[in-house]
C-alpha cells in the first residue's frame, strides 16, 4: 500500500519520501494554523458564531487540501483568505448593514460564478498567457508580503505615525522570542541541517513556554463546536442577492478571489520548481480544487477559500507532491479537537518562518530581466505592490496594468498577448469597484 500511495504521489519523479512529504505538511499546517483562530475572531465582528466560524474553517480547509492533493497533486494547502474576510465582516457587513447571512450568500453566488471561470478554463488560459518575468515577479512578491506579516506579527516592525513604520520595541519579550526564532533558523538554514524551519519553530515553543512567554494549554481536546447556525445558511439568503449593492459585493468577492488564489498558486509553483515552460502542469485540476473549496467553504458557514501563501514554508523543507496537502487536511481535522493546544502556536512562533520563507521565495528576482525598463517597471510594482498595499491582488493589479504601456511604450505591443490587455482593463475596473465599495 505505502508503495502505491509513493507512486501515485509520484515520489520518485519529485525526488521525495514519506518523510519529507510528512514533515512538510506538518511545517505548513503550524504555520497557517493561526487562520484557525484569526478567521472566527474576524467573521465573530459581524455577528456570526466564533465556534461555528472555527470549526466550518477547519472543516473546509480539509476538505481543499484532500481535493488539492489527490486530484491535483500539489502541495498546496487551501484556507479561508485573509484580507477578503475583513472586507465580508467589516465593509460588507458591518459598513453596508447586510446581514452576514445574506454575505455568506454573496460567497456562495461569487463561488458559483468562479467554478463556471474555471470550468471554461479560462482562469488557465489566465496563466499560462502571464509572461514569466511577471510570474517571477508575483513569487517574489508573495515572498517580501509574507516575510512583512512575519516581521509584523512578531513585532520586530510596527505601525509609525511619523515614519509609517518603524523598528518595534527591543524592550518586550515576545518579540525577543521572535529574534531568537529567526537567529536559531537562520543559523540552522546555513547549516543545511534538513528541516531547518520546523526545528526553528520547535525550538521556539519550547524557549516560550520555558520564560513564559507562551502559556501551556489548560487542556488538551475540546469539543468540536457546532455549526449549525452557518450551515446552510448562504442558500437560504440567496434571494436577497438583488440590489445593484450586493451585485458589487458578489464581483469583489470573484474578483479578489480570482487574482489573489491565481497569483498565489503561480507564486508557490514557482517556488517548488513546478513551472515547465511557462506553464504549470494539472493547473486546471488546481484551480478547480480552490474553487470547488470556496463553495464548500460558504455551505459551511465561512468566508471565501484560496490557496495559502503559508504552504511556502512546506515546500521550502521539501514538499513537492499533493501528499503534503493531504497531511495538512489531516491535521486541520485533528485541529478541529486539539484547539486548546494550537494556542502555544502563536504569531512569534510562526514569524521566523514567514520571514524566511520570503527569503527563499526572493531568489526568483534573479530570473527577472531588469536591463529592459519596459518589464522591470511592471514587475517592481508588483514587487513592492504586495506587501506596501498588503494585498496580493492589489500588488498584480498595479504591474499588470502597467506592463501592457510600457511595452507599447518601447514598440514591443506585438509581444502582449490579448488576453494581457485584457487583464489590463480587468483590473482598472476591480480598482475602481474596490474603491466605490
């Protein structure tokens, strides 16, 4: 049996085993299990039940990441997006005074609408028709926008009036643990010891809980909450989806869905070394599996679902194939139990890894053509894009609007594919929509 998973996983071509394959999901699974708690305390503004919202993420993030693994066979993880999930709870909701049962209806209508896109392929066509010093630019902004939740979450950058950010307080503990995480995985990194990142994290639990800094769990299972106050509710709104407002709302949700999912999967490919020719193999199968998740995810009771930029952190240990994802699943169900023990997992844990993950995910610069003005200009502000406008769809939106003018601009418009100037259009309008709503 262990020899037929291996060869459907195809260990042997991807130059993996069990072991890495295991210790990489673990790696991602630690390092996105803070959406566990984030997500219900974001979605809990709006009204809606922090239990139900924890365990519908645990749920249907499990759910992604079997679908990701064994139809497409990557090692991606899926989750409820960050970013979208502040803009359902606190602009949906909370500004526009929709009900978050109508909102989650807006979700299920943008997911439907999102599995007919992929279903015509045209999200594929969307990426193969993206030129790769773009792509390589995406992962390298993926990179720096994660490597900047790392330094923030744990403290060693803050928010400055004067300066809009600055160094954080060397004064408080926490972000000390954060420095002797990243010092300890640095060192360990340079070393070539192999699971560098997760042994970082371990070290990191232990050194928190031995000053004090983390708490130990007053227990170890609790009772998974009940969803039954989400479950279902998005199909009995969705009449209420029938005012000019909400038709926005569903768009928002499609759009920043459709650029954040579909820049984070050509990033992470990237990274794995999974791009053959400008393309990346069983896209398809990937795109549907995000998409078929998002629709799950707002049965459930949860905001929209997307590919994790987290999963980087696996697959810089050694995740290449979906057996990754799965043990990820695996461990978002066994999460659903164990939510008093993830507590020691908190944000200084998990930063030294983000940050080093943005390392790594950097080295695609060197790939970009910066001698020809016309492609670094698009590719630096998607570069800078992300993690400025803390959004990842902002950040593609800004080059992609402007790599079709400036290859106009040195006589190369021939070079741009259609689908490029279209995209070009696509985003002006998102902008725009994101600005009106």
């Amino acid at each position: 049996m262990g020899q037929r998973i291996a060869a459907y996983f195809n260990f042997d071509e991807l130059g993996t085993n069990y072991r890495k394959e295991f210790l990489a999901g673990l790696t991602t699974f630690i390092s996105m299990v803070y959406i566990l708690f984030v997500n219900p305390n974001v979605l809990g503004v709006s009204g809606m039940d922090k239990g139900a919202v924890f365990t519908a993420t645990a749920l249907a993030s499990a759910f992604g990441c079997f679908v990701m693994g064994i139809i497409a066979k990557y090692p991606f993880a899926i989750s409820a997006s960050l970013g979208i999930n502040a803009f359902f709870a606190y602009t949906v909701v909370l500004g526009m005074k929709v009900p978050w049962q109508t909102a989650l209806a807006g979700v299920f209508v943008a997911s439907i609408l999102f599995m007919i896109l992929t279903a015509f392929r045209l999200r594929e066509m969307v990426v193969d028709a993206i030129p790769r010093d773009l792509k390589m630019a995406i992962s390298a902004g993926i990179g720096l926008f994660i490597a900047f939740i790392g330094l923030h979450d744990g403290g060693l950058i803050v928010a400055d009036k004067s300066t809009t950010v600055a160094l954080g307080s060397l004064s408080v503990g926490t972000t000390w643990l954060t420095i002797v995480g990243l010092l300890v995985t640095i060192v360990l990194m340079s070393a070539r010891v192999p699971g560098a990142i997760f042994i970082g994290m371990v070290v990191n639990v232990i050194v928190g809980l031995v000053t004090g800094l983390i708490h130990a769990p007053a227990a170890w299972v609790a009772p998974v909450p009940s969803i039954s106050s989400t479950f279902g509710a998005a199909l009995g709104h969705v009449g209420q989806i029938n005012t000019l407002q909400l038709g926005v709302v569903v768009l928002t949700f499609l759009l920043v869905t459709f650029f954040d999912t579909t820049g984070t999967l050509v990033g992470l490919a990237e990274q794995a070394g999974l791009v053959k020719n400008n393309k990346i193999p069983r896209i398809g199968r990937a795109l549907a599996a995000d998409s078929t998740t998002m629709v799950v995810g707002s049965l459930l009771g949860t905001s929209p679902m997307g590919a994790f930029v987290e999963s980087s952190a696996g697959i810089a240990v050694g995740g290449r194939s979906g057996f990754t994802a799965v043990v990820v699943g695996i461990f978002f169900l066994l999460g659903s139990f164990f939510s008093p023990l993830l507590t020691v997992i908190t944000s200084q844990v998990t930063a030294p890894a983000l940050i080093i993950v943005g390392t790594l995910m950097a080295q695609s610069l060197k790939n970009i053509h910066w001698e020809k003005f016309e492609i670094a200009a698009p590719a630096f502000l998607i570069l800078v894009g992300m993690p400025l406008t803390y959004s990842i769809s902002d950040g593609i939106a800004l080059g992609f609007i402007t790599y079709p003018l400036s290859m106009i601009a040195a006589k190369r418009g021939k070079e741009v594919s259609p689908i490029m100037y279209g995209l070009a259009v696509v985003f002006i309008f998102f902008l725009w929509i994101l600005q009106e709503a």
